[in-house]
C-alpha cells in the first residue's frame, strides 16, 4: 500500500476544518470496520484518513423531546445507553443483532449510516423511528430526514466538505414497535433482510405507522404507500394483507450471494404482515 497521510482531529471544529481543506481526499474514520476492510482489500484507495474517533462526537443526550447521538458514538454504548433503553429500545434491538461484540466495541452509528450500505443494519430502526441527521461544514449547517439521506449503494447526500455530527431522534415513548432481521451475523456476514415497523395507536385505531426495510432496494427505504394505508384506520387482517402486498410493490431486489430477489420479495411480505400482527397481538380479526 502506497503511504497515507493520516489526519487527526482533536474536536468538531479540527475535522470541519481538515474536511474543507482536504474534501473528497479525506477518508473520515472512527472505528473504522467497515472503511479498513475496503482499504486492505484496495476497493478503496483513500489518499488521506481523517480519524475523527477521538474528536468529542462520543456521546448521548437528551434535548427537549429528542435524543441526540453523537456521530462517532460506538455501537456498543448504544446498546448500554440507559436513555435509549428507555426511549429507543427498538434501536436496541437492531444494534444488538448487528456483527460481532467485537465489531461493534469499535463500529459507529455514523460510520454505519454514511457507509450507505442498502443492508445497513441500524438504519431500518432509525427510519422507522423518524431520525433525522445534522450534517456540518465550514459554512453552514444543515438538518436532513434519514429518508432523504441516501441517493444510492455508497452513495449520500454528503458534500465533500461535509459530515455528519449528530443523529436526532425524537422520543415517542407510546410508539408501539416490532423488528426482524434474517441473516444474524455469523462471521460477520450481511442481512438477507431487515424489517423495522413502529405504530401509533389510539381506541384500537393506528394514528400512524411507519415501515422500514433493508437490503431489499439501492437504499435502505421507508414503505411510505404500504405505511399510508394503515394510517386513520382499525387494523383488521383484510388490511394486513392489503399493506403487505403493497410492500412488495416499493421495493427493488436484488440476486446476490446472500439470497435472490423473489426470496426477499417473498420474505418481505411474510415479515411485515408478522410484525404488524406481533404490535397489535393475537386478537386481531
């Protein structure tokens, strides 16, 4: 390997600073899980690494109506937060499934989320819980809906001078919710599918809902049509099978080494109708 320059910010201020110096060139890391392993294997061939690991984006927080993660915060503490036990345990579910301990002793939220993966393990959770990023340069500071940040596989809405600094999260403690992954990690191995579905509910009404999958399009995708149809409605099984179809519908697919297209068409169907039975229990007619 051709020798790096290996940049080191000492704060948020440094790495908004060596970003606008260096833009594309700078390869941000923190845990570096992902980043390294595409490095090594030359997918990726950075000319400068911009380590941001011990910069003070490590950190949770709760600010008004909202939880705030820092963007370097590992995945692990994510797991441990007493905040997001309480607020979030839906994130709590996604993140415990995701790797190896020791994976995530080192991976970050943000370095899952800019990583722009379609199968990304944490963002199915965050879509279905509304997360929105704030995203940071030299000259300004802008705020954009997680369904709005990607634009394709390894691809954001990210200007070369910018990073992500936090992930908001709005607390909703009487959000009903429900997960699935297939393909736990084994060695480290990607999802064949993940499933994220959260739902209000009132007098046995949902008010809204929210239906989020990955690795089953270019991106990790919100269902908004299938979510809509539940919305201002008494949920009954007619209505069950009308969004599950609708699902299958939005998203995109692909064959690869982990599953084929009609498996994941086929699996997103049968775990959005289980999920949304699992939130509103056994009785549902």
């Amino acid at each position: 390997m051709a020798e790096k320059v290996f940049l080191k910010a000492k704060d948020v201020n440094e790495i908004i600073e060596l970003k606008s110096k260096y833009g594309q060139k700078a390869k941000v890391i923190a845990g570096g899980t992902d980043v390294m392993v595409r490095v090594n294997t030359l997918v990726e061939t950075p000319d400068c690494f911009l380590y941001i690991g011990e910069a003070g984006l490590n950190y949770i927080k709760e600010e008004n109506d909202n939880i705030i993660i820092g963007a370097a915060t590992k995945l692990n503490d994510i797991i441990a937060s007493p905040l997001i036990k309480k607020h979030l345990p839906l994130l709590v579910e996604a993140v415990s499934g995701m790797a190896s301990v020791a994976v995530r002793n080192m991976g970050t939220i943000g370095g899952n989320i800019c990583n722009a993966s379609p199968a990304a393990d944490t963002v199915p959770a965050l879509l279905a819980l509304e997360a929105s990023v704030i995203i940071v340069s030299k000259d300004s500071q802008r705020t954009v809906a997680m369904k709005e940040f990607f634009t394709g596989p390894g691809k954001t809405v990210l200007n070369p001078d910018e990073i992500v600094k936090e992930i908001i999260i709005p607390k909703n403690d009487n959000l009903k919710w429900a997960y699935k992954k297939i393909g736990r990690r084994k060695a480290d191995t990607l999802s064949v599918i993940s499933v994220a579905v959260t739902m209000n509910l009132k007098d046995d009404v949902c008010k809204d809902a929210k239906i989020a999958l990955g690795a089953v399009a270019p991106t990790p995708i919100l269902a908004l049509n299938a979510s809509a149809l539940l919305c201002d409605k008494k949920v009954d099984s007619l209505l069950v099978d009308k969004v599950a179809n609708e699902v299958e519908k939005e998203i995109a697919p692909i064959d690869d080494q982990r599953g084929s297209a009609w498996y994941r068409r086929r699996m997103s169907k049968i775990i959005v109708k289980n999920l949304i039975e699992q939130i509103l229990g056994k009785g549902m007619k």
